[in-house]
C-alpha cells in the first residue's frame, strides 16, 4: 500500500509539473487559433503522462531498457495525440471562418446563411442565434421602410389638407376685408367650420406624436365598458343624426376594465365616427362587447360594403384614407392611428374585418387581475 501511495506521488509531482508549464502556455496562446490551444492541450497532456512515468521509473529503479520502451510507448502516443489535435484545431477554424464569413454578408445585407457541413454544437447554436437576429433584423428594417413610407405619404397629404382650407380662409377673409362677401355671415361661419377643422387635424397630430414617442401618459382606472359605450355614443349621436345613421348600443355587458377613461372614449368615438362616415343613410352602426376569459372585445360594426381585402392590412396605418382622392371630408387620416396607439398603450390590440354588408372593427381589451 505504501509503495502505491509512493507511485501516486511520483506520478502527481510529474504531471502537476507539466499542467503548471501548460497552463502557462495556454496564458500566452490564449488569443491565438483554438488549433494553437488544442495542441497545447494534448502536448500537456502526453507531457504529464511522460513525467509522471519517467518520476516513477527513476524511484522504482527500472532498467534502461524497460525506461526506452515506455518512453517510446509515450512518443508515439504523443505523436498521435498531436496530430489528432492539430486535425481537429484545423477543423474547427475551418467552421469558425465559414461562419465569419456568413456574418460578415449577414451585416452587408441584413440576411444570414448558415454555412452548410457539420459543425461543432457551439458553432451550430450560435449560427441559429445569428439565423433568429437576422430574422429580426431584416422584420425590423422591413417595418421601418413602411414606416417611412407612412410618413413621407403622411407629411404629404397633411401638407395638402392644410393648404387647401387655408387657402380658403384667405380667400373668404380677403373678401371679408375687400366688402365683396354677398352674405358675410355665412363667411364667418365657414370660417369658424375651417377653423375648428384644422384645430381637429392639428390635435390628432400632436395626439400622434405623443404615441409614436412613447410619451402618452395614461391614468387607467376600474370602468364599465357599458359607461365607456353609453359617453361614446351620446357624443356621437348628433353626427349620426346629421348623416341619417342608426345607433345601436344595446347589448352591453358592464364589465370591468382598467383603463383611461378619456383615451378610451377618444378610442369608441374615433371609431364611431368613422363608421359613420362611411355608412350610407338609413344604414346602421353597432356597438356590441364579447367577454373572454381573460379579455373583452368591443366591437363596431357599419354598413360601409366593406374594405378590399388587400387594404385591410393598412387600415391603422398613419395617414391611410382608402382612397387616392384627397378631399377635405376624408380627414387626415389619423384617426385609426390613433385608436391602434391608444389600444396598445393600454396592452389591447386592434383588429378589422369584412363582414356582411359592412365590415367590423374590434378593441381587445384585457381584464383587470381579481381583486384580492
């Protein structure tokens, strides 16, 4: 037993010996090719294998022939471990340059290929990684391309729906100032029309902003949707009248949601007063909720005839109108965008659909957690 614990000895002395020298080898390769460092690796190995049989050969006195043959032993398992290594390093770097060069054309044109042939478990994790940020980069380029579109189409038709009713103030108020005006009353009230318009158009505007910065503040608390419903279509009503549009609220169930009560009643109204106006006379607007397990969906349905399936995807874009025409009546455009900003600031989404006769748009709302 002793002499056991003697050849453990030996045996550690040597290799710790060799692990000490490797190690330090390692520090000073460490920023060279993994080829480098896995040859460091299986030399350290094949040395401290060697040591720790030369330090028990010398302690246990073997003979010069028996101390040749096991170092021969050693060599030729050095040999091999060596070129083992340096086969396995080459193949390695070889990966690791194939996937560099398929990051490198992931950066120049925002999409990724992973490299074909086998790899290592790291490399294959880390190409799927890279594969997942270019899905996501190329998703993000994409919405930022429409989004700029969307603006350039906004800034555009903003800058002619402002041009054109100015235009008219100027006009009316010249012929105000020239005493040309055959009814000035009727001016005046046109222009007080004009102006409560631009005011509108200039208050989505800034509503707008507010969502695309991230600055609107909301102040939620516990409502019914049957109160949110009843403002929404009180405040209506007179526009509705005006056009010939039922109203239709019935049905509405009083759950309740934590939200801010004044952007949602902005959301209903938004969405009320766009069916309206898009709803032929003698046509009806509905109002109806649907409650979920964990949400409520409230919904407004009109006679409209209902949208081409390939707008319906750019309903709550900024500045979409559904129409090339660019007339005073159609607004700015702003209003869905609005309502989409509103609804996910609250956590909620939006959705539309064609349904018969008209189509539907839906708020989804989630349900405040139970109180404890």
């Amino acid at each position: 037993m002793k002499d056991l614990l003697l050849i453990a000895a030996f045996a550690l002395a040597g290799a710790a010996c060799a692990g000490v020298l490797g190690a330090v080898a390692l520090r000073l390769v460490r920023h060279r090719s993994v080829a480098v460092s896995l040859t460091v690796v299986a030399a350290v190995t094949v040395t401290a294998m060697l040591t720790g049989t030369l330090a028990v050969a010398q302690a246990m006195f073997l003979s010069r022939h028996d101390l040749t043959v096991v170092t021969l032993v050693v060599a030729m398992a050095a040999t091999v471990s060596l070129a083992t290594a340096l086969l396995l390093g080459r193949w390695v770097v070889a990966r690791s340059r194939d996937l560099a060069l398929a990051a490198r054309d992931f950066g120049d044109d925002g999409s990724f290929a992973a490299p074909s042939g086998p790899a290592t478990a790291e490399l294959a994790a880390l190409s799927r990684q890279l594969a997942a940020t270019s899905a996501r980069l190329a998703a993000s380029r994409e919405r930022e391309r429409a989004l700029e579109t969307s603006r350039r189409e906004l800034v555009a038709w903003i800058s002619h729906d402002l041009r054109t009713p100015l235009a008219g103030l100027r006009a009316m108020s010249e012929a105000l100032e020239d005493g040309v005006a055959d009814d000035p009353a009727r001016y005046h009230r046109q222009i007080g029309t004009e102006v409560d318009r631009l005011n509108s158009m200039v208050g989505d505007l800034f509503e707008l902003s507010r969502i695309h910065a991230g600055a609107l503040t909301l102040s939620p608390s516990r409502l019914s949707v049957y109160d949110l419903v009843g403002d929404a279509l009180a405040g209506v009503h007179p526009l509705a009248h005006e056009h010939g549009v039922r109203l239709i609220g019935e049905g509405v169930e009083p759950v309740p949601v934590e939200v801010d009560g004044k952007e949602m009643t902005r959301v209903l109204a938004n969405l009320l007063v766009n069916a309206i106006h898009h709803t032929p006379a003698d046509g009806t607007v509905a109002v109806a909720t649907e409650r979920h397990a964990d949400a409520v969906v409230l919904s407004v349905t009109d006679s409209c005839g209902g949208i081409p399936d390939e707008d319906l995807a750019r309903v709550f874009d900024t500045g979409w109108r559904g129409s090339a025409a660019r007339t005073p009546p159609a607004g700015a455009g702003l209003g869905l965008a609005i309502v989409r900003g509103i609804v996910e600031a609250h956590a909620g989404r939006t959705e539309v659909r064609n349904v018969h006769g008209g189509c539907r748009f839906e708020v989804t709302l989630p349900l405040p957690a139970p109180a404890l």
